[in-house]
C-alpha cells in the first residue's frame, strides 16, 4: 500500500544508513590514544602520523602530541586506574542521571515526528 510506504520508508532509509555506519565502525582504525593506553606504541605513533601529518611519525607537532598523550595516560594512572560501571552509579549518580534524562528528554520532546514525511501527518488526523 502507497500509504504505508510513506513511513515505513523513512525507517528503511535511516536503518540501512545505520547499518552503514554499524559495518563502517569495524573498519576504522582504534585511536592512538587507545593505542598508545594498550602499550601499542609504535601502531598508536604511526596513526597519529597518519591522521595529522600525512604519515610522517617524524614531525615535530607528532612528536609533541604523542608525549602529551603519553603524560596524559600516566596522569590518569596516578589518579587511580580506570573507573568501573560501578562507579558511575555509585560515585556520579548526579551526573549519570543528569546525562540519562537529558538524553530521555530529548528523544521526548517529538523532535523524531519532525522527520518524518509530510505525507504521514494525514494518516495521524492532521
């Protein structure tokens, strides 16, 4: 039926776009941070190069980045390691509340009927 097309055609579209972008994901490369986090040095140094400075790990500027992440990860280890999902419900439960209903409240406020096709108003009585 044409007129079920009319929404089930948006949902058909932004899915396959979200499966492109899904199946795209397991293609990029992990970033040097992690990279360099994992004790992958010289892989984390060759994607810096490659992002900024067309792969030359040489560069002064790639140099520079790479020991501020370095100094960056060390800092965060004196800190106390890495936090838990324990810790986010226990230790920033303000926070965490805070970011889950802004985000809830976002997909609330009918920002999704806006995209759909004007077509669609019509079968809802409008």
């Amino acid at each position: 039926m044409p007129s079920e097309i009319a929404w089930r055609g948006s949902y058909i579209v932004f899915s396959s776009i979200a499966l492109v972008l899904l199946t795209g994901t397991f293609f990029l490369p992990e970033t040097p941070r992690w990279l360099i986090k994992n004790g992958f040095h010289q892989e984390g140094l060759a994607t810096l190069a490659d992002l900024q400075s067309d792969g030359n790990p040489d560069s002064e500027s790639i140099k520079e980045t790479y020991k501020e992440i370095v100094a960056a990860i060390e800092f965060e280890k004196d800190l106390g390691g890495d936090c838990t999902w324990s810790q986010l419900f226990t230790e920033y439960t303000r926070r965490t509340v805070m970011g889950i209903t802004s985000q809830m409240f976002a997909q609330l406020n009918g920002i999704n009927v806006s995209t759909l096709p004007s077509g669609c108003y019509s079968e809802f009585g409008h």
